[in-house]
C-alpha cells in the first residue's frame, strides 16, 4: 500500500471510529419492537431512545442506552386513553399499566366531590387521572338517594327534583368545575327522573364553565325525549372530553411502599370494577 493510500485508510478508520463514539447514549432504548405511531402512520419494527423523559429518537438502527429493554415481538404504541373507568384505585391503575392504558379518566358518573377525589390521589399514581363533576352524584346528594354505590338507589334517579333542588345540583356542579373537573358527566339512564328541562339547566352550567358534557345520550328524534333504556342511551351516547381542564399528570407514588399496591381492604382487587362497563 502506498504511503497516500495508507493515509487515506487511516482517515476513514478514524472518521468511522469517532463517529460510533459520538452516538449518544439514551437514558432508555426500546429496542425491537414494532412501533406504531397513529400521528405518522409509521408500523414498522424500531429502535425508540429516550433521554429526559421524552422520546429523541426513533431509529430503523440499534442505539446505545443505559437502560434497554427489548421488545421483540411486543408493540411499542402511545399509551392508551380510557375515557370510562371506574376503577380508578391504585390497583386497577396498575392493570391498566400492563394493558397499555397510561390516562385513565372516570368521566360518566365522575363524582360529587372533586378536591377530595383529587385529594385521595395526591400522594402520586402511574396513570394520568380525572374526573368529571357528576350529575348523578349531584343529583344522589341533593335528593338524599339512600345509594352508598356508584349508581342511584332510588330517589336520586327516578325523583323528579324541584327548582331549588336543580338549582342545589347546579351549585355543585359549578363548584366541581371550580375544582378542577375535567368534564360534567351524565348518565341519564340512570336518572330516568330528570327531565329535559333539568338536562338543560346542568348543560349551561357546564357551557358557563367551558366543559364538555360527557355520555349525553341524544333526545329521540321521533319522541324528542332521552333515551330510557341502558343500550339506547349507550347508542346514542356522545363522548367528548376538555383535556385541557387539568388532567392530573401521572407521578411515580412518593412512597416505595405504595408500589406495588398494597392487598389492602381499601384496594382491594376489584375485577367487577375494572371490567364492568355500566
Ligand atoms: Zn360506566
């Protein structure tokens, strides 16, 4: 070899060298798996690095991470958004985990107390979480329904409520926006008792409040009325969701203790609430 082509050699070992040093090395790689993307319609195997937190790459090549975790054969997917869960305690947040879900948000029924709901979940979960301000909840508390459930008993559905009862559930209402709700949620399947009029009232409240109204079920077009049955108002059930009213950003809990969940009586594991779709 001549002395130039020695050098040339020389070079491009030095360029190649100095260009495998130079790759980064990623806080986290997802190596192998099949990454789907729904924004760029991208469905195909990849190498995922992540620094900071946030994805910096995705590369047909294999990266360097201080942490890699292969996932041959897996999918690699933004995390799933459940826009109707009611199990909603740490150890359903952990199932949900393993099925892909990374938002997890009780929207229907909701609740009838936001800052306390968001109080008992302050301590940290793995999921992103919110709630609606629930008129069935409202609705259970000014009407004084003998319910302890997640659902009416008795008078909080079937009740026909007075002008200053609507007038009660409308000040809850406003007062779990103020709170931070993410939406107003209904069921009227299950408050048969609460008539258009009602709807509407909490309808503007939640106008007023900038939220969506979340499983209103569409008045019949040939009865004008709402749908009484559970599977009518499931079809004609609209869903809709504010994100941008204070979904609570998922956080690793502040105790190791608390993950894996406790087998408390509290958390119990409670498949009817994870699969039950009411
Ligand atoms: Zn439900």
């Amino acid at each position: 070899m001549t002395p130039i082509r020695l050098a040339s050699a020389t070079i491009i070992a030095a360029v190649i060298l100095a260009a495998a040093c130079s790759s980064p090395t990623y806080d986290l790689v997802i190596a192998n798996g099949r990454v789907m993307d729904p924004e760029s319609g991208l469905d195909a195997v990849r190498h995922v690095g992540i620094t900071g937190g946030k994805i910096v790459t995705i590369s047909e090549r294999a990266l360097k991470g201080t942490r890699v975790v292969d996932a041959t054969g897996l999918v690699v997917a933004p995390g799933f958004i459940d826009l109707h869960e009611h199990g909603q305690n740490e150890e359903s947040y952990g199932l949900m985990v393993r099925d892909g879900v990374t938002s997890a948000l009780e929207i229907e029924v909701g609740t009838g107390d936001i800052a306390n709901w968001y109080a008992e979940r302050e301590k940290g979960q793995i999921v992103n979480y919110g709630a609606s301000i629930g008129h069935i909840k409202a609705r259970m508390q000014v009407l004084h329904d003998p319910g302890t459930a997640l659902l009416p008993a008795g008078v909080g559905g079937s009740g026909i409520a007075s002008d200053a009862q609507q007038a009660e559930m409308e000040a809850i209402l406003r007062r779990g926006l103020a709170e931070g709700a993410v939406a107003v949620g209904f069921g009227s399947a299950y408050t048969p008792g609460a008539n258009m009029a009602e709807m509407e009232r909490m309808f503007r409240v939640a106008g007023g409040g900038g939220a969506n109204c979340n499983r209103v079920p569409v008045p019949s077009r040939r009865t004008g009325r709402s749908p009484r049955s559970r599977s009518a108002a499931r079809s004609s059930s609209t869903f809709a969701i504010a994100f941008t009213r204070g979904l609570r950003r998922a956080r690793a809990p502040s105790s190791p203790a608390t993950w894996p969940p406790r087998r408390s009586r509290r958390h119990r594991p409670s498949g009817r609430n994870r699969s039950a779709r009411r």
